[in-house]
C-alpha cells in the first residue's frame, strides 16, 4: 500500500537550530536594561524619605516651641500680628493675689508711695522707638520721628491699659486727686472727666476680653463656714511684665515728640 510521504521541515538557512540558537544566546547575551527606572526609584524613595524627616523634625519644634516658656512661635502663643515687642516675650507662672497683701504696694489710701508704684508701672515706657524694617512688617502703619526719620514711633498696648487702670483708681478719691479750685483730675478737665472714663472702661473691656484669660477659678471646701467657696488666688499662665518693661526700657523714646511735623514716608500698610 502506498503511504503517503509525511512532510518534513527544512529549516530556512536564517532559522537557527536550538543548538545554535543556544550558543549564540550564550556567546551574546541579551542588552543590560536602562538604568533610569531604577535611578527614579531611587529619587522618589529618597525624596519621601527627606519629606518624613522634615515632618518630624517640624512636629518636634513645634513641640518644643509650646512647652518652652518662650514665644518663638507666635501661632503658638496666640501673638498672630506681628510686634517688635515679641523677642522679649517670655511666659510664667503667677498666682494672683486677691484681697491680700500680694499688692499691698498698689492698694490702700491715696498716698505719694502708691502713686509712684502705679506711675512706675507704666509712666517712663510711653513711646518706643523702633526701626524702619520693623515698621514695614508692622500691621498698622506708624510714622517716622521727626528729627529721627530712620525710626518710627510706637507705644505697647499694655502701657495705656495701665493707664486707665491707674485713672479708674484715682476716680474713686476725687476728694484726693481732683483739683479743687478748677476740678481737674489727672491733666483732664472735669467737663470731660465722664467721657475719659467711659473711654478707659471700654479700653480695658477690649483689652481684658481680647486676652480672654483660661487660667481657671476653683472652688474648694472651707472648714470655718461650711461651705465650698470659689477661690479666685490661683496661678495664672502670665507674660513676665518685667521682661516687656525691658523691653521698653531699652527703646525708649526720651525726647519730646513734635506731633506738629508730619514726616513724610515710602511705607505703604493697609491700616486694620
């Protein structure tokens, strides 16, 4: 019987058998891939890496910043406008003295002694000085001190707080501190005593709820009356007033300011 022939494959002279194909694959290996998949790899681990260690070390200071007594960070310490006044800045521990001899200094009787310790708190810190830099970053614009054009003329909120306190008190003894023959009090004339009270009130109702003090009232049991009473003499989280007087201190204004000159300027700050 015939059978058929089966067809069998001749390779084509290009095709390789498996035993050359082998050897070639040997004797030339194949092409090393590119190296910049893993060059950019590399790059985006070390860039995250970086990334963490700025994170932390971002979340340590601000740590550090708001556990230090310091104000370095002023979004920390609640200072977010700008004052030249802020690197004086530093922060303590005060229990307040109510109705005790804490301020005996400040209380009494109208007397020449309680009039200066009032008048030291504030009287010789009026008007600071400070420097054409620092006036651009303040959020008010301020003028220039005629005569001393390089620095500009600024006075601490606290100190005319102070002021009106002090003015409060002598309110209180007008038979003491006003004038008796004309009525004035302080330099004030008495037809516009009411209006220079209503305003120092309104000064420190500002003032005092602008700071908005969270240190806290407590109450506690008291054996003699038998009764739980709220103690107001609890320490307080306080700016060192002696650190802001320094600061004062050191760029105090001593001559006489001419608010007759207008100094003319290039500072241009939209006034809040």
């Amino acid at each position: 019987m015939f059978r058929p022939r089966k067809e069998q494959y001749d390779p084509l002279l290009s095709d390789p058998t498996p035993e050359e194909s082998s050897s070639e694959s040997d004797a030339y290996p194949p092409p090393p891939k590119s190296p910049i998949p893993r060059l950019k790899r590399i790059i985006i681990v070390d860039v995250v890496v970086v990334l963490q260690a700025v994170i932390i070390l971002a979340m340590v200071g601000v740590f550090m910043a708001y556990h230090s007594s310091n104000c370095p960070a002023p979004e920390i310490c609640g200072q977010i406008l700008y004052s030249p006044a802020m690197e004086a800045v530093e922060y303590l521990p005060k229990t307040f003295g109510v109705g005790n001899d804490n301020g005996a200094i400040y209380q009494g009787g109208p007397s020449a002694s309680v009039d200066e310790a009032w008048l030291n708190l504030y009287n010789y810190f009026g008007l600071s000085r400070i420097s054409k830099d620092q006036a651009r970053m303040l959020p008010n614009k301020t003028l220039p001190i005629p005569g001393d054009e390089d620095h500009y003329a600024v006075s601490l909120a606290v100190f005319h707080q102070v002021h009106c306190i002090n003015i409060l008190r002598k309110a209180t003894r007008p038979d003491y501190y006003a004038d008796p023959d004309t009525g004035e009090f302080s330099g004030v004339a008495k037809e516009d005593w009411a209006e220079h009270l209503e305003h120092c009130l309104e000064v420190l109702r500002e003032a005092v709820t602008c700071a908005s003090d969270i240190s806290l009232i407590v109450w506690q049991w008291d054996d003699k009356r038998n009764q739980a009473l709220a103690r107001m003499d609890t320490v307080h989280s306080c700016r060192d007033f002696g650190k802001i007087q320094d600061w004062a201190r050191a760029h105090q204004w001593v001559e006489k300011f001419d608010n007759d000159v207008h100094v003319e300027d290039d500072i241009e700050i939209p006034v809040f």
